[in-house]
C-alpha cells in the first residue's frame, strides 16, 4: 500500500451502461465512492460509517439516504441490486468479481478476502457473500440462531443478468464450509412479504402509498434484520398513527427509511 492508497480496478464500460445511467446522479456518484473508497477493503464488502460517506461524497444525510435506496432496487434490465445492506454492513454486489486486478482463483487474493471477512460483525449479508463467491463462512451459522428458518428460494438467490458482461473470467469454485443438511433446507420456509404487511399497508393513508413498502426486497431486508420476531403489519399501523399525530415532524420524502428505523427499534425491544 502506498500513500496514495490502494489501487481500485474499474472497467470503462460501466459509464455505458444503461442500468448505471438510469441512477440519478448522486446515486452514480455514491456507487463510484462505495466501490473504491478505502474502507472497501479487498471485498468490496465493509463496514460502513454514513458520516464519513457523507464527507467523501459531499451529499446530505437524506441525499445519501435516497443514493443508497436507489442503488438497493432491482436494475431496470432485471438484474440484481447494485448494493446490499444489513446492519452496519455494506456489500457493493459484483465489484469484487468484476474487478481486473483481484481474482478468488488467486489463493493470495482469496486469502486476502477471507482475511477481510474475519473483521465484518456476524449478519447474514456476511454469509450470503461468501455463497456467492463459494467462500468458507468467517464464522459458525449458529451464532445466527440458524439460518435455515430463514433461506431463500433459488429465486431470490444471486444471479446475474445484466451485470455479467462485466464478468472478468469463468472463476472455478473453491471449497467452503459444508452446507447445511439437505433435507432441512429443502423443508424450510421461503421469505414472503406477510399478510399483515399487505393488509396494514391498504389501511394506511401515508405509508400505503409508498411504492417500495410493497416489495419483496425491502422486506427481506427488515425480516432478516429483525429475524421475523415482530408483527410488521402492526408496527406499520403504529407508525402510521404516530405519522398522523406529529404532522410537523414527519418525513415527508423519505417515509421508506422512516418505517425502516421504526422497524428497527421494535427490534430491539424484543
């Protein structure tokens, strides 16, 4: 590493892409600073911290705010989320596949990532990287309370689209930890948006008419972060009434990070 800092490998023909071009400005700028900021590591998935994002950047907190959940929804083609984000954790989704100067095949590279990770809290973001690039889990999935209750269908599972023209090389998968018992997994449960959330949102006036309270991917996020252990359509119906009873303080653009924290905090209180 030398005073200037690590070298990060972009290719050129991201700034041609149509799903980069759809993003609005500061969404194409916060992407460009997630991805060769130095606390990126060797991942490309980090420990974040808003406050230095927001230096680094030059936007304000609700800027950023919409930046990242722009970057969090599906790309127009069809293709995965530029990010994830869980907890304080955040993963710019291929940018370590697609980068021409690391490869997983290299064992010195692997090593370096695997190191990387060893630093990251235990969140299932941790886990669900290391399926995707084949990786040994940093640790045991038992510090999650198991993770079987709560795996996805094959359908919500990384897949590539759009974003494997970038694709650097066909990289041979490397060993990682044994996978959970079969017959477990193929029994469990998929990730659906509850009942509740549907019918709460149709009773609510304010936060029903948000678009994205009524995607999957923004529940999957809460249901993971929460480990499903609150009544969302409850919560919803709570916010809402708190909404209506503080109009002065009421978000009135970013109603999605709103109900995002509210969820967040009845969380904690379980």
């Amino acid at each position: 590493m030398s005073r200037r800092g690590v070298y990060r490998g972009l290719y050129s023909s991201l700034v041609d892409d149509p799903d980069f071009q759809a993003l609005s400005p500061h969404a194409r700028l916060t992407l460009l600073v997630v991805r060769i900021c130095s606390q990126a590591g060797a991942a490309a998935i980090f420990r974040y911290y808003p406050e230095l994002l927001r230096a680094q950047t030059g936007l304000s907190p609700r800027s950023l705010e919409s930046a990242f959940i722009m970057l969090e929804r599906p790309q127009p083609s069809g293709g995965r989320p530029w990010i994830e984000r869980e907890g304080v954790v955040l993963w710019v989704r291929n940018g370590l596949r697609h980068d021409p100067f690391t490869s997983i095949a290299n064992p010195k590279h692997r090593s370096s990532v695997e190191t990387a990770l060893q630093s990251l809290p235990h969140l299932r973001i941790v886990l669900r990287f290391c399926d995707y690039y084949s990786l040994t889990y940093p640790f045991a999935t038992h510090a999650l309370g198991g993770l079987d209750s709560m795996r996805l269908t094959p359908s919500d599972t990384d897949t590539d689209t759009e974003e494997d023209r970038y694709r650097v090389s066909d990289e041979p998968p490397v060993s990682r930890q044994p996978e959970p018992d079969k017959a477990t997994a193929g029994s469990s449960p998929t990730l659906t948006i509850p009942a509740s959330v549907t019918k709460a949102l149709d009773q609510a006036r304010t936060l029903g008419k948000v678009r994205i309270l009524r995607t999957l991917t923004f529940w999957q996020a809460n249901i993971l972060a929460t480990n499903g252990s609150i009544e969302y359509g409850q919560e919803i119906l709570k916010a809402e009434a708190w909404l209506t009873a503080n109009p002065s303080r009421s978000p009135r653009k970013d109603l999605a990070r709103f109900l995002h924290n509210w969820i967040a905090r009845a969380g904690e209180r379980t």
